[in-house]
C-alpha cells in the first residue's frame, strides 16, 4: 500500500490524459516525506489505478456533467500532518491535471483518503518491494 484508485465519468477521457494523470499521482506519493525526512510509502506498494465508470449518473442529468472521485486506502501508523500534506499535494496534481477542461465543462472531483488501522485480513504477495529495498 497505498493504493489510489481513480473512478471516473468516460465522458471527460477525449478531453484529458488519464494515464498522465495516474503517473503524475504516483510520483507525487512518492515525492512525499514524514517528520524524519524519510519516504511516506514504499516505492513497490505505490498503485494507482483508473477505472470509467460504465454507468453512472451525475446530479440532475440535464447536461453532460462528469466526476472524478478518487480514494487513497494506505495502512495506518502515519501522522496527521503527513495525512494532510499528501491530501493537499495529490489534489493540488488533480487540479493542475483538470485546469484545463474545468472552465469548459461542469466537474465534480472528490478526493478521500482512507487508513485501514484494523484490518481483518490484509494478504500480499509481491516481488516488486524487493527491487526497491536496497
């Protein structure tokens, strides 16, 4: 972990980059540093992933209005201010990436982070965390 998962209305995908979007997001989380200067999350836990919804409905329905929402899960043991320092920097990416269509179009961008501190089972099996911790 953490894992940022993207969900999104496909109407805005001929207006905007999402592939740039999630690697923009990735290089954000790992650009993110505790108290200690130390990375906030592994490199090889680090996932951001996109999905179009394929069905959905927005608000009233009287215009071609999209969403964006996207949800950090990551385990729990990290502060508060770190917490907020990434909310703030990954959304700052969001808004950056959407700059450019948001005066064009009606767009409604949700971003949540969520801590798992009592997981009731939480399996992995990786051999991606090995080539990064060196």
């Amino acid at each position: 972990m953490p894992h940022l998962v993207i969900l999104y209305t496909p109407n805005i995908e001929a207006e905007t980059d999402m592939s740039a979007l999630c690697r923009t997001l990735a290089d954000t989380m790992l650009a993110q540093r505790d108290e200690a200067g130390k990375p906030v999350f592994p490199i090889g836990g680090t996932r951001v992933l996109a999905y179009p919804a394929a069905h959905y409905a927005v608000a009233d329905g009287k215009a071609d209005y999209a969403f964006v929402y996207l949800n950090i899960r990551m385990a729990a043991g990290r502060s508060e201010a770190v917490k907020k320092k990434a909310g703030d920097e990954l959304l700052a990416g969001v808004r950056a990436h959407f700059e450019p269509i948001f005066d064009k179009r009606r767009i409604g961008i949700t971003l949540q982070i969520d801590e798992s501190p009592g997981q009731v089972y939480d399996g992995k099996h990786s051999n991606l965390h090995p080539l990064f911790n060196k």
